[in-house]
C-alpha cells in the first residue's frame, strides 16, 4: 500500500533525512520529489526561517520471487531425462577430482538435487559459495538439454548448504533482535535466492519484523525492518 508524507527541513538533505526516520525504511526504498528548494527564496522571503520541503512516498515492491515463484513440475519421462543427462557429466566430471569423491542423484517433480561427497573440495564451493551456485547453473542447462522445461538442479557440496543454513537462520535471529532494539531497517548483503528464501522464511514467523527483496540480481538483497 502506497505510503506518502511531506517532510521538512533547512536544507533538502535535512528534509529527507527527516522523511527516512519517520518512514523508517532506506534512501533506495522511496521515491523523492523536492516541494520546496532552499535556493529559490524571494526577496521577501529572505527574513523568513529557511524550510524545504519534499515528497516522498515508498515505492513499490516489486514482486518477490523468493515467496511466489511457481515451480514448473517435470513428468517421470522428464526426470530421467534429466538424470540421464546429469550421469553422463558427472562420472567424468568426478574422476577430475580428489580420490574417492563420489556423487548421488534424488529425483522428484520438483527439481533434482545433486550431492557431491568428498575431501578437500573447498575450491568447488568459493567464497560463500559462489563457485557452487555457478555450477549449479552449468548442471542445470545439462539436464535441461533436450528438455522442454529447464530443470531445476540443487547441488550441494561436502554438507555446505546445510551449514551455511544454519549459519544464516543464526544471522536472520540476530538482525531482527538488533532492528526490534535499534527500530531501524538492516540491509543485508545481496545473497542468493536460495538464501533470501531462508532469511524470509526464518523471520516469517516474526509478529515484529517484516522482510523485502529490493534490487536486481546478483545484488539482489534483503531488507529487515520493524512490521508495520
């Protein structure tokens, strides 16, 4: 629901500050619209206290994927097409790394998810595991290949998903304590949208604190603020 207030102050950086506070949300997340300009005072006016006034109203949400996006659901036929697909990568693409890795395949209508099992595969995970989720993409257009729909492939590594999970349902309870004490907004970093999808759903339950998507991939990001 559109939200618009009229803020004020002696400069237009004072007014928009003011504006933020009492909307309680950051800079990107409203449009602004200057009413009143602090350099355009007529002579008359030049006694008078010094007030600029702006516009601003939230903008918007765009819809939020990480909630609503719809899963396309794949036939048996599909699925072990899929499967097919993903094998014939994988056992060549296992003998390239440490002795004794070994991968499994789980199907569903959903999508497939792909478990790589071995030591010393930190390098296929990356920093926060941007190397993982590359190639998870990459699997993904393997399996899809030859299939009407994409297929979705999760790919885990060495447990890391689970981990890095439990390490970002910790930081969703962190940030929402520190927005519920402080009653301002956090900004996270952008993430995933296999992250943002545990952030929103850690805090879901949260009568006090709300989460939006905000940006563009890859700086996709969440924003933790008090519900209104």
């Amino acid at each position: 629901m559109e939200k618009t207030i009229i803020a004020e102050g002696k400069t237009t950086n004072e007014a928009i500050e003011n504006g933020l506070k009492q909307l309680k949300v950051p800079k990107d997340c409203v449009d602004i619209k200057v009413l009143e300009n602090e350099d355009k005072r007529s002579f008359f006016s030049i006694l008078a206290p010094r007030v600029v006034k702006v516009e601003m109203t939230i903008k918007e949400p765009k819809a939020n994927y990480d909630k609503i996006k719809k899963e396309i659901e794949l036939s048996q036929e599909e699925q072990n097409k899929a499967q097919e697909n993903l094998e014939k990568f994988l056992k060549e693409f296992v003998l390239k790394l440490p002795e004794g890795t070994t991968y499994n395949i789980e199907k569903s209508t959903e999508n497939l998810k792909v478990n790589i099992i071995g030591k010393e595969l930190g390098y296929l995970i990356g920093y926060r595991g941007e190397t993982l989720y590359a190639l998870q993409s990459v699997l993904s257009s393997i399996a899809s290949k030859g299939i009407q729909n994409r297929v979705r492939v999760i790919l885990d590594i060495e447990g890391y998903k689970a981990k890095r999970e439990k390490t970002l349902e910790d930081l969703a309870d962190k940030v929402a304590k520190t927005v519920i004490r402080t009653k301002n907004p956090i900004k996270l970093e952008p993430m995933q949208a296999y992250e943002r999808k545990i952030i929103h759903s850690k805090l879901q339950k949260n009568t006090r604190v709300e989460t939006i998507s905000v940006g563009e991939e890859p700086y996709r990001r969440i924003i933790v603020s008090l519900r209104k």
